[in-house]
C-alpha cells in the first residue's frame, strides 16, 4: 500500500502533457497565420505553372493539370514592359547594380558613423545624431522635389549614380543607430585599452572594433538589401529610364494594358522580384536573430 | 624626483564638477593606491593621469614632463582595466604585442619584451590561446603583461581585481605586491576594497565626491584618521562611534555620554580637549578589552552582550553602551551569550575623537 501511495505522489521532475491546452491554442493559432500568409504564395505558384486556357476556368486554388514553366521564361525573358519587350532581366540586372554598391557604401559610412559617434565624442555630437535620427522622421515626399533639384544640378539625375547616392543618403538614418548603439554596447574598456596602446582613429576602427561587428554587418546588410530591393520611389524617380529597377519593371509588365491579362506571366515576374529579399531572410535567419541579440555579445 | 604630479586639477561634466582641485605628488617607485566609495571621482582621476578623459584645468606631470595634452600613448604609462579590456579576436601573444606594432618596434624586440613578461607573469604556455580560452585570473595576469611589455615608468591600476572571486584576488594582490617590489615602478592604484588597498599601499589617498579626505601611509590612515569620513570607511569591522561631549573630571578631561565616562588623560591631542565641547569618540572593535571583571577606574565601564558573531579567528561581540550599539573583537575561545554582563576597558590613547559640527579630527 505505502508503495502505490509513494508513486502518485511528486518525485523528480514534473511530467509534461503532450498536447496541453495552452499549447494547442498556441499552435493553433500559428497554423492559421501561417495559412493565412501561404495562401497567396501558394496561389502565386499554381498560377505561374498553368497556361492561360486553365486559368480562364477561374480554379485559382486547384493545381496545374498541366505543368508549364513557358510563362516564367516569358516573364524573365520577353515580357513587355512599356515600349520593350526584353523581360524582367533588364530589371533584374538594374536592381543589381543599384543594390551592390548602395548596400556597399552605406554600410561603410554609417558603421564608421556609428563607430565615431559612439567612441569618439565631439562637442555637439549628441545634436548631429539627433538630427540625423530625425531625418528618418521626415516623410519622403518633403525631401523628393529639393532631391530632384539638387541630383539634376549635380548633373547625375536619372542616372545609376544618382540613385545609389539617394539610396546611400537615405540607409544613413538607420544604419547609423544600428551601428552606433552596437558599438555603444561593446565594452568602453577595450576602446581606452586601445587608445593606450597607441592606437588612432582608422587602426583602433579596422583592427579591434570591425572583427568584433560581424553579427551587426550582416543584420546591416539584410536590411539594406531588403530595403533597396524593395524600393520603387527612388527607382522610378532618379534612376532614369534605362536603369528601372526590377520593381519598377515588374510594375510595367503587370500594368501594362495591350491585349490580354497574361496572369501567369505576371505572377511568374512578381516571384522572380520577391525572390531576392525572400532568399535572404530564409539563408540569413539564424543571423538575423543572433544579430538582433548582438548587444549581449561579450569580449 | 616625483614621478607622476598632479597639480590643481580640476574635471567638470558640464556644471557638474567631479574632481576639485586636487594636489598629489607620487614619489618614484612608490605605491600609491586611490581608495574611496563608488562615485568618488577615483576612477576618473585615473583616467585623467591616463589621458582618457580631458581635464578641466590643472596640470599633470610624469617624470617632470608636462603631458597635461599629450596623447596616453606618449605619456609613459601602462594600464589595466576592471575588465581586463583584452582584444578578443587576438590571441595572448597579439594581444600584448599590439602596442608595440602600433609603436612600429621591431619583431626582435617585441619578441624579447613579450619573452620577458611572459616569463614575469608566467603566462608562456598561454600565448597563442584567445582571451575567451583563459580564466579571469589568468586573464588579468595578460592584461598586466601587456602593461608590462610598454616598458613604462607609471602603471594604472583601474579596480583590477574585482572581477575576480576572493581567493583568486588574494592571490593576484600578493603577485602584485611582488611585482612592484621586482620592477619598482611607480604604481597608481584605484580599489574600493580597503583590504587591497591598507595590503598594498605605500600611501592611500581616500577619496570622497572628488576630493582627496585623507593621503597618509596606511598606518596612520588606520589609526588616526582625519575626519570621520575616513573613520567609518576605513577597518572591517566597522569602527564604533559615541556621541558625548568633553568634561573634566579632577583637572583632567574625560569623555562623557550618558553613563559611560573615560579618562581620555592618554589621547595625543590634549591642548584641544576644551571642556564642553560635543564630540564624536570613535574607537576601534579590537582597542577595547572584554572581561569579567571591571578593569582600571575612568578607563572601564559595565555593558550587556546583544549577540556574538564567531568569524573563524576572532569573534565580534555586539554589546550596548551608553544606548548604543558598539562592536568588540575577541579571541574566538570564548563564546558569549546574549543578555550576558561583562566589563569594557578602553584604551584612549589608540581612540579617535572628533569634532561632532566638522567631524574633524581633535
């Protein structure tokens, strides 16, 4: 008796339920986000793979009776966008050269940005950085039309540099506080050890703080690629015709209003876009997390 | 020749004024150790003779250089940090090298300097690991090590041993001690531990909101503190305080609260013993004897144990006196019990009065 007793009561660790009910509201309720945001993904996909005839039936959530991958050759190679019919390539190609050098310069300003503004202190330090956070405060369209003026006397408007120079101008704000409150957050110990040692500006910069900041280079550089592949404003605007960027044509081929709809082109060019910033976020995640956590990272 | 002076320096942080013209002169070789609660302005003063932090006004000299603007690199000092501030990328050896590749030295040479205080510091088997593979002991000894390599007249000490647990800062406060008598250098040292600080001090400045209270040998900081600031910060366990006043008891003065009274015919000060005068008498736990029987009149008085406290060699018995809590140090072969009735005898001439409006020492 005393031993059937001893076994219902507590001893070592507490069980755990399977499928308790907090646990299946939880998953539950993720399952439906999760649907909720696939759907049109998955609607996407199907389309792109089915030929004008299926679609017309109206099935948009049935899979292709016939898998076809013509319209995402159309869609790289000869869809129409306005007066060209060369595809989403071109666009493809524009975005990479607009995207590689903006992410590239960006980063390199506002990591040694932050690093000045977190280590080495001038008189009025705090208002220049104020005043640069508060510029990201201000709507776009108050700056558009003085931009415009300023690029087009600067002779580069409409032009690749024009637009990598805005991108860059415009990544300062947030990479700027990204990198300072990173560097804030390293120990101020190892800066004056530094200094002791005799290191200046530049040395203390490239060979103690920059192998110390991989994590908060690469959430950087997550963000700007995103950002500037994203963007349609800025492309359509100071990047000149020649040098649309992939949103921008994709925006083209799918407004564009000769002859019919073609629905599976269209989804077919909309994946190609998204594919960029959707391949980054998948590769980079465990990154992206650690790099958000940086600021418990220890010497 | 005084090796590092500081003349009349001042810091301000906008309107806050964190160090108040502050004199010291630090002999060469010697030991200096700066001591005070957190907030005093030690660390600051620290990093003013470093060069990290820009003065206020005022003047700092190392070996009769004025470097009041030069750079930290060109001052001649070597610094260890609280965090032991180690690249982590860099190896041990990297590590102790960087400021000598910055000062473009050659290999040979920095192989030698890295050779000898590796040796000092007996660190050799740990050069090539990271600073994430070391212990926080071994950790500190590299952070010294790359003071050690600058080859510098003046080493910084900032709080160097607080990261560490108690066994460990024993044995590294010995190894400095060890290391100042080996190398003597002029060494600067900020602690908050008054252990480390009465171990290893030639002189200790106690420091208090940015002014230096007392700059004595240890010694006579201990047993005649200045003011009363000192006296409380200063001995663990604490020194005990009475508030009474001075009288005169057969043409001698005595102190007098309550119904405690002391001859205080033994204290060194006599001509500023001015009957009337309302005072502080400060006197240490282990200057008070404890028996069963009353010892020498004007010097004894009765009082009730409150409780014991054994602490391995000695205990620390809790009594009331004049309404006041006072602790005494006793050897630990006796136990006490509360409620228990003994006799103190005071020992005047190792107290300490002070004036209770300046809290001066008399």
């Amino acid at each position: 008796m005393s031993s059937s007793l001893s076994s219902t009561e507590p001893r070592g660790s507490r069980p755990k339920r399977f499928l308790s009910p907090t646990s299946i509201m939880i998953y539950s309720a993720l399952l439906v986000a999760a649907i909720y945001y696939l759907i049109p993904l998955y609607v996407m996909v199907m389309t792109s793979l089915k030929g004008m005839p299926e679609i017309r039936l109206g099935n948009i959530f049935s899979p292709p009776v016939e898998v076809t991958f013509q319209p995402w050759a159309t869609a790289w190679n000869s869809a129409c966008t306005g007066l060209y019919c060369e595809g989403i390539k071109v666009g493809f190609f524009n975005s990479m050269k607009i995207l590689v050098p903006s992410v590239i310069f960006s980063i390199i300003i506002a990591s040694v940005n932050g690093y000045a503004l977190s280590n080495w202190r001038f008189k009025g330090s705090e208002l220049f950085f104020t005043a640069l956070i508060f510029g990201a405060f201000i709507p776009y369209q108050v700056m558009l039309y003085p931009l415009v003026i300023i690029t087009r006397q600067l002779g580069i408007f409409g032009t690749l540099t024009g637009v990598i120079v805005i991108h860059t101008i415009f990544g300062m704000p947030i990479l700027t506080l990204l990198f300072r409150n990173y560097f804030v957050s390293l120990p101020p110990e190892l800066f004056k050890a530094a200094r002791v040692d005799g290191a200046g500006f530049w040395r203390i910069f490239l060979q103690i703080m920059l192998p110390m900041s991989l994590p908060i280079f690469v959430v950087a550089v997550i963000l700007q690629v995103t950002g500037i592949w994203n963007d349609f404003l800025f492309g359509v605007i100071f990047a000149g015709t020649k040098n649309f960027p992939m949103t921008v044509q994709l925006n083209n081929i799918v407004n564009s209003t000769q002859g019919v709809k073609e629905y599976n082109v269209n989804m077919a060019a909309t994946i190609l876009t998204g594919a960029v910033p959707l391949l980054v976020y998948f590769f980079s995640g465990k990154y992206f997390v650690r790099g958000i956590a940086a600021g418990a990272v220890k010497g | 020749m005084h090796s590092v002076s500081i003349k009349d320096l001042s810091l301000n942080f906008g309107s806050i004024s964190v160090l108040k013209n502050l004199n010291i002169e630090v002999a060469d070789g010697e030991f200096l150790v700066l001591l005070g609660p957190s907030g005093c302005g030690k660390s600051t003063l620290l990093n003013c003779i470093a060069g990290l932090l820009e003065i206020s006004d005022g003047q700092i000299f190392i070996k009769g250089k004025n470097v009041t603007w030069e750079e930290p690199k060109d001052r001649g000092i070597g610094m260890v940090f609280q965090s032991y501030a180690l690249y982590p990328q860099m190896t041990v050896e990297k590590n102790l090298s960087f400021g000598l590749r910055v000062a473009g030295l050659p290999a040979a040479e920095i192989q030698k300097r890295i050779a000898h205080a590796a040796e000092i510091l007996q660190i050799g088997p740990l050069l090539q690991r990271k600073p994430a593979e070391l212990s926080g002991g071994q950790r500190q000894r590299v952070a010294i090590g790359r003071a050690l390599v600058r080859d510098v007249d003046v080493f910084l000490f900032d709080e160097p041993l607080s990261n560490l647990d108690a066994k460990l800062r024993s044995e590294l406060r010995v190894e400095i001690k060890r290391l100042h008598h080996k190398l003597a250098n002029t060494m600067i040292y900020v602690t908050h531990d008054q252990i480390e600080a009465l171990t290893l001090a030639d002189r200790i400045a106690v420091m208090k909101g940015g002014l230096i209270q007392q700059l004595d040998d240890p010694l006579t900081i201990y047993n005649k503190p200045r003011n009363l600031f000192v006296a409380s910060f200063i001995g663990s366990p604490a020194m005990n305080f009475v508030k009474g006043e001075i009288a005169t008891d057969n043409g001698k003065p005595v102190f007098k609260a309550a119904d405690l009274k002391v001859s205080l015919a033994d204290y060194a000060a006599q001509d500023k013993l001015a009957s009337g005068h309302s005072v502080i008498f400060g006197f240490r736990p282990e200057h008070i004897a404890i028996s069963d029987q009353s010892g020498p009149a004007g010097r004894s008085c009765e009082a009730v144990v409150d409780l014991d406290e054994p602490m391995g060699a000695d205990s620390l018995v809790w009594l009331k006196v004049a309404g006041k809590a006072i602790s005494v140090r006793v050897d630990s072969g006796r136990r006490y019990q509360p409620g228990e009735k003994v006799f103190l005898t005071f020992n005047p001439a190792m107290a300490s009065l002070f004036d209770a409006g300046t809290e001066n020492r008399l």
